[in-house]
C-alpha cells in the first residue's frame, strides 16, 4: 500500500510524495494520523537553522494524533483506538533518566528526528516507545488536533517547573508564538499576580489578553524596560521567559528582570547563534537562569490529563487548517506571524 507523506529532502525542500505503509517489526504500532501541528523547531528545520541530528531524507512531524491501525498485538490497545503520542522516547538506563532528567538523555531518540514523523498518512511507533507507555488514549470528547498540542504543553510545564513559576509571580513573557501564549495560559493557571507580554505583532498580542496577559507591550513602539517598570513599581519582573529564539532578549531579559528574580532561556536558539548576558547583574542582584529543552513521560502525561480532563482549553490556539496536500502553503504560513498553531489533518 502506497501512503502520502512530506519528505525532507534538504533545507527548503519539503516534497510530497508517495512512500509504502511503514513496515512494522515485533510491538511496533501503526497509527494512521489524523492531526499534525506544526512546531517552531519544525520551521527552523525546514529552513535550515537547525542541522544537527536531522537526516535527509526524512519525515519531520511530533505533535500529533490519530487512530491506532495494527496494535501490533499489544494488549493494551486495539485497531481504532483514538490515541496521541509523547514523541520523546528515552533509555530509561542512564544516569540521567534515573534521576528524572529523561529529557536530557543522550541515548534517546525522538519521533520527528530519529524516527520519521507525523507529516504523513500513516506512522510507525517503535515497539520500545509503546512498552514504555508513551501512547495514550484520547476520550471522545477530545479532538486529534487539541490532543496533538499536549507535547508543546508539556515543554512548557518543564520549563515553567525548572524556572520556579509560583502564585504571586509577576511573568514577563518574550515572545508571543505558541509557545509564549502557552506560557501565559500556565503561568495564569499557577496563579501569577501580573503577566505581562511583549510581542511586536499585534495579532498575537490580542491573543495574549484573550488567553490571560494583563499588559501587552509592543516593543517596537514602546519602551520596553520603562514599560515593566512602571508595571512592577519599579522592581522588575520577578520571573522573565524568553520564548522566541531571538538572542538579543536573552540580554533584554537580564535587563528586565527583579533583583533575585529568575529567567528561562525557554526557546532554542539556530545553530552558531551567541547571546551577551549582564553577568554583573546576574551576580550582584542573585539572578538565576535556567535552560529548558524538551520534555519527560512525566510532563507529557501532566499536560494530557489537562488538556483531555478540559483543565487548560487551547483549542483556540489552532488558527489555520490544511490538508497534507497543503504542506508548504501550511509552513509558509505558519512561519509568517498571521497563525498562531496550524494544524495538518487528514481527515
């Protein structure tokens, strides 16, 4: 059988084509997409920003959802199953994923990356993935395109767990991509006192207020340390995420931040990219910053439960649908600030 899927073939070539049904070996699963969004590591691949591990040819793709096809004969699944995946799938052996930091594993290996992804009709997942427990089951009352959103909500949780967002936080959010707007709508569900977000494009500055901001700061017509200034009595804001690969804001954020206040340098940045930081500040005013990559079983299974139990609603965070057809159209647009999330469905 002869599926659809979108090949990577080099920088700036995403062509769509025709590939046999992932063939299966003993446990594997084979799951028929039904929802695919697409990330901002996505583009930057696509682009050619982000060159280590990446292999052409191959099938990008790890927020996603759909129908189990073959089980595979493991027990706890069956043909039809509605299911989304956590696409990280560590070793479970070393130093660092016994210690909780699977994430960080260096053994591991990712669906999108080492294993071909979701931007196609069909996907295999790999026996050792299904045995670790990383699919799980959608209700009903869930669609393919919101369960598909349960990995960026899970990056966010690790970050916002490693950076300290607490009740009483005022959160300064750079950046207001997916990405950020998630920040907002977990910062304000962990009972933040003031969110405040700077983002030039106004679009996506409305979408901040709807999903919880406070302040929204347009930084290229405003000021934006006298902005936060004035919103934190002249303290500062006591958490700063940087969530948009940008590097000027890593120096920004330094600036921006309260006196023993925290940053994440949440968003990854394109390879060869340096960033200056205030070590002074970070020194005298007891400034911690913390990196943020990726996800654990853990905190792709906190942010499923909220997203299938409706304890975080991000269904309004898909702004755009395409068809498989439409890959290129649907990158294009989501790397153009006129999208939020864009979703590929294959209905």
């Amino acid at each position: 059988m002869i599926v659809k899927a979108a090949l990577l073939t080099a920088p700036d070539a995403l062509v769509l084509t025709e590939l046999p049904v992932p063939a299966l070996e003993s446990g594997d699963v084979l799951i028929r997409v039904r929802a695919a969004t697409i990330c901002g590591t996505d583009i930057r691949i696509f682009r050619g920003r982000k060159t280590a591990g990446i292999r052409y040819p191959s099938v990008l793709g790890h927020e996603f959802a759909g129908e189990v096809v073959d089980a595979g004969g493991n027990p706890h699944l069956g043909a039809g199953d509605r299911v989304a995946l956590c696409p990280a799938i560590s070793c479970g052996r070393c130093h660092l994923c016994k210690t909780g930091r699977e994430n960080l594993c260096k053994d591991g290996q990712a669906v999108g990356y080492e294993i071909d992804g979701a931007f196609a009709e069909f996907i295999r997942i790999p026996a050792r993935a299904v045995a670790a427990g990383n699919i799980r089951k959608l209700p009903e009352t869930t669609g393919f395109d919101e369960a598909a959103l349960a990995e960026p909500l899970a990056c966010v949780l690790n970050g916002q767990e490693k950076v300290g967002v607490t009740a009483g936080d005022v959160v300064l959010v750079l950046g207001a991509g997916p990405i950020g707007l998630l920040h907002v709508y977990l910062a304000r569900l962990r009972g933040a006192a003031k969110i405040i977000v700077s983002d030039p494009n106004a679009h996506r500055r409305d979408a901040a207020m709807t999903g919880g901001a406070d302040v929204t700061i347009d930084p290229r017509a405003e000021d934006v340390a006298a902005r936060v200034a004035e919103e934190t009595a002249g303290m500062g804001a006591t958490v700063v995420i940087c969530a948009i690969g940008v590097p000027a804001l890593a120096r920004q954020a330094s600036d921006l931040v309260a006196h023993g206040g925290r940053i994440s340098l949440f968003a990854g940045f394109s390879k060869g990219e340096m960033a200056e930081m205030d070590v002074n500040a970070i020194h005298y005013n007891e400034i911690t910053v913390t990196g943020a990559f990726g996800l654990s079983r853990r905190d792709y299974d906190r942010a499923f439960d909220m997203i299938a139990g409706r304890g975080m609603d991000v269904r309004g965070l898909i702004t755009h649908r395409y068809g498989l057809d439409s890959i290129v159209e649907a990158f294009k647009t989501a790397e153009s600030g006129g999208a939020i999330k864009v979703a590929i469905i294959n209905d």
